[in-house]
C-alpha cells in the first residue's frame, strides 16, 4: 500500500469524470494532483460507464489506503422546447411567439412546449428563458393549452432548447423516473453523496431521503431563486449545500450571484453543512492549458469565503487539460491558504455554537489550539458530527477524524481541512489517548513533540456525545500498535 501525507491545503477539491477522465491512469492522476472527491454526472454516460469509475476510484482507495468520495449528481427535470421544421429558426425582438401543446414541428411563430407545469404557473407579465438565458420572452396570456408571448431578446434558437421559468414556483418534482433510477443504482454502488438538482422547497428534499434510506449523504443543489428564498429551511433538512451558479447565474442577473454565492456560502457555514461551489470556475482551461487572471481571482474568492470544497465541471470531465485543471485549482487554493489574512477573512463569517456540550467543545478546541500551538485536532467519531462541528470552526490547524466505519470516513471528503481515516473502535480513555497519539505520528499530521487537541464522546461510540476534549503531548516511541 502507497503512502502520502494529508493535504496541507484545507479546502477539498471535487473533480467531475466524463470523457476526458473515464480511466484508471487519468483518474489516479487527478488525484495526485490534488482532488479529494470526485462527482459522477448522471446527465451524461451510462451506468456501465459510471460503474467502471467508481471501479477505478475503490481501487484507487485501496492503493493509497485513503477514502475517497464520490458525489453522484442527478440531472432533476430539463425543461424544453420541442423541434422545429428546418431545425433552427431566429426570433426578432418585438415579434409574437406562441408556446403550445401542438406536437407538430415549430416555425417562426410557434412551437411546442410540452410541460403542463409551467402552463399551471405562468401568468401574464412573467418571463421564459430560453437556451440558457440567450433568449427572452414575456407573456402576455396563458391557457390551459397555449402561451402567448413577445420576444424581448431574440436571436437563433434549434431544437430541443432548455427553457427557465425564473419568476414563478413551478409545481415540479425534483425527482424524476430518470433519478429515481440513478439514484437506486447510486445506493446499490455505495455513493457516499448524492446531489439533488432542481430543489425550490424543503419538501423536494423528502423523496430523495426516503429512496436514500438512512445510506449517503444528500446534498442540495442552489440554482433557482426560490431555492435562495428558503436557503435555511433547506439547509436544515440537507446534509449539505452546491452553489450551482450556472444555472442561478441564468435564472437571476449576473451581478447578483456573487453576493448570493457569498450568502449561501456563509449560511451554510453558520448552520455547520459543508458547502461546495461550482460552475466554470477554470472554464477557459476545458481548452487552454492555463485559466485567465479572473477565473484565478475567481477561485480565490470562494476559498477566502470559507467554502468546504471548490469544484471542476467540465474542466475535468471533457476539457484537454483535466489533470493540469485540477492542479492549477490546487495551487491556487494553497496560494490563498499561505496568505497571512487569510484566517482572518474566514472568521468574518461568525459561527455561533449552540448551546450544546458538542459545540463547546469544538468552539474551544480551535481557542486552545492557537493558545497552545497544537499541532492538530484529533477526533473520534462514529456519525461524523463532531467532526463537522470543529471543521466549522475553521481553526488554524488541520482535523484528523478517526472513525470505525469506511462510509463515514468517505463521506467526510468534503469537509474543510478533515483528514479521515478509518480505525478500530475505542473501549477507554487510555485507548483513547494512546490511539490518537499513535494514528497522529502515523498519518504524519504531526511529529513527535508536538501537542494534540483529542476530541471524544463518552460512552464511547455514541452518536453526538462529544464531552471529552484532552491535550496530548506526542512521543517518539508511540507508534506500535494496530489500529
């Protein structure tokens, strides 16, 4: 078994497989440049093809007996216009355009649109999106089988374009028959996240859990404006959040996702769940080998915001350059992460604890760390919860969970500066202490003569008992030992 050091850089690195990505070589080589997790994209490839992959990272896993993470993202609905004669029409501003229930192919004047929901949701007044956001219609009269509209910005639109509703709440599933396929065969291959698309309420959250039946994590993905205006209420029922802001940076003006990517990004960090941001961040790398000074800037910002990880969409999954994308991201966040404010800029973001011994003690072991000079926080874990409450609070040094169960350790990869490692579990304090002292030295977080913040529940290896917190003093001689 090959053996690397934790990462010195604490915000986690989620790298998209597709094309460009979908071997053994490649995917080992975005690892050692620096990706931690890797997310499979169910709205592209099979599952044959995403099998192979979770294949090639469990293989990965047990070469470098590391646990590696692995997010299945589900596509969710797509919204779409239907086909036109000659495959491609241009709407001119300031002419009709009709949306109806006609299957026939469309014109100039007209095409279908066969989803019932938006026809139940639109009203006079509201605005359709189309491709992307290229094209802008206004409706002026909805029936129960036609939109009437005028086109506000035209240009060309072809076949089986996507359509945005940014105005309304559209009395749309997040699950489809398509997900709730994807999301049996990602439970059948063990995926340690799911990432759930198209969320507008807390209650789109409630199918997936169930299907999910206590296994994975769910993650909930930010990219509609009503998703925004219920972020809390989601965050309590996510595990955790995405900042998708491809398609919030569609559905709302473009200046306004920076502020909101900061909002989400804060709120999450408040309500102590891991939040990843994502959507062209390297997006010129897909083709060039090197990104512009604003993607660099790009990137910087959402790692001097405190977010858990940053992710690589197609920069990795199709682009030519995937293992240099991941790199460059690597090396930038490491960048921001040797800068001298840098602890101070996370700290703008006030993370309160509840009032609970948990918090507390994670609370305090970031304080006794900086007085002490610690080394590293240590933490015992059977659910994970102890170890998100510290990584939360953002200290200065790194976070090694030791947990006795593999799906936690893996599902740990998106939490900031946590190194995990699965272990045995514990029986007693001095098992305890020997055990953290022991995995310490072995990881190389720490050397010998360095202290150790060791954080514990007691009874041992009971969810949500946090109420031991003890400073350790490492030794040469403590290595022996299985754990």
């Amino acid at each position: 078994m090959k053996s690397l050091p934790p990462r010195a850089r604490k915000v986690r690195i989620l790298a998209t497989l597709g094309p460009s990505s979908s071997d053994a070589e490649t995917i080992r080589s975005l690892y050692l440049a620096g990706a931690d997790a890797f997310r499979l994209n169910m709205s592209h490839g099979t599952h044959e093809v995403h099998e192979a992959n979770m294949g090639h990272i469990r293989a990965l896993e047990k070469e470098y007996g590391r646990p590696m993470t692995i997010l299945v993202d589900l596509q969710g609905p797509k919204l779409r216009v239907g086909s036109f004669t000659n495959n491609l029409v241009t709407l001119k501003a300031g002419q009709k355009f009709l949306l109806d229930k006609d299957e026939t192919p469309g014109t100039a004047k007209r095409v279908n649109l066969p989803h019932d929901e938006i026809y139940e949701a639109l009203e006079a007044g509201t605005r359709l999106l189309l491709d992307d956001g290229k094209l802008v219609l206004r409706v002026q009269a909805v029936g129960h089988d036609r939109i009437e509209t005028v086109v506000e910005i035209g240009g060309p639109l072809s076949n089986r374009k996507g359509v945005n509703v940014p105005d309304v709440l559209l009395p749309v599933a997040a699950l489809t028959d398509k997900d709730r396929r994807d999301l049996s065969f990602a439970m059948q291959q063990e995926a340690d996240w799911i990432a759930l698309s198209f969320v507008q309420r807390p209650e789109d959250l409630a199918e997936a859990r169930r299907l999910m039946g206590g296994r994975g994590a769910l993650m909930a993905k930010i990219e509609k404006p009503a998703a925004v205006q219920r972020l809390d209420e989601i965050l309590e029922l996510a595990d955790g959040v995405m900042v998708a802001r491809g398609d919030l940076g569609v559905e709302l003006p473009p200046q306004a996702v920076p502020p909101l990517q900061k909002h989400i990004v804060a709120a999450a960090r408040r309500m102590g769940r891991p939040v990843v941001v994502a959507t062209q961040m390297l997006e010129s790398m897909i083709k060039a080998p090197t990104p512009t000074r604003a993607e660099v800037s790009d990137v910087a910002t959402a790692v001097y915001d405190g977010a858990d990880a940053i992710m690589l969409s197609a920069e990795t999954a199709a682009g030519d350059f995937p293992r240099e994308a991941v790199a460059m991201m690597d090396s930038i966040a490491r960048s921001v992460e040797g800068d001298t404010g840098y602890h101070d800029r996370l700290h703008f973001t006030e993370t309160k604890p509840d009032a609970t011994t948990a918090d507390a003690l994670a609370e305090a072991a970031g304080s006794i760390t900086r007085t002490m000079g610690a080394s590293a926080i240590v933490c015992f874990t059977s659910s994970g919860s102890t170890t998100r409450r510290v990584s939360r609070e953002r200290p200065q040094t790194p976070i090694l969970a030791l947990t006795p169960r593999g799906d936690i350790a893996r599902r740990m990869g998106l939490l900031w500066g946590v190194h995990a490692v699965r272990t045995k579990d514990i029986d007693s304090f001095e098992e305890m202490i020997g055990k953290a002292r022991r995995m310490s030295l072995r990881t190389r977080i720490a050397e010998a003569g360095d202290k150790i913040i060791v954080l514990a529940g007691v009874p041992f290896g009971t969810p949500g008992s946090t109420n031991v917190i003890h400073v350790a003093h490492l030794r040469g001689d403590e290595l022996k030992g299985r754990d």
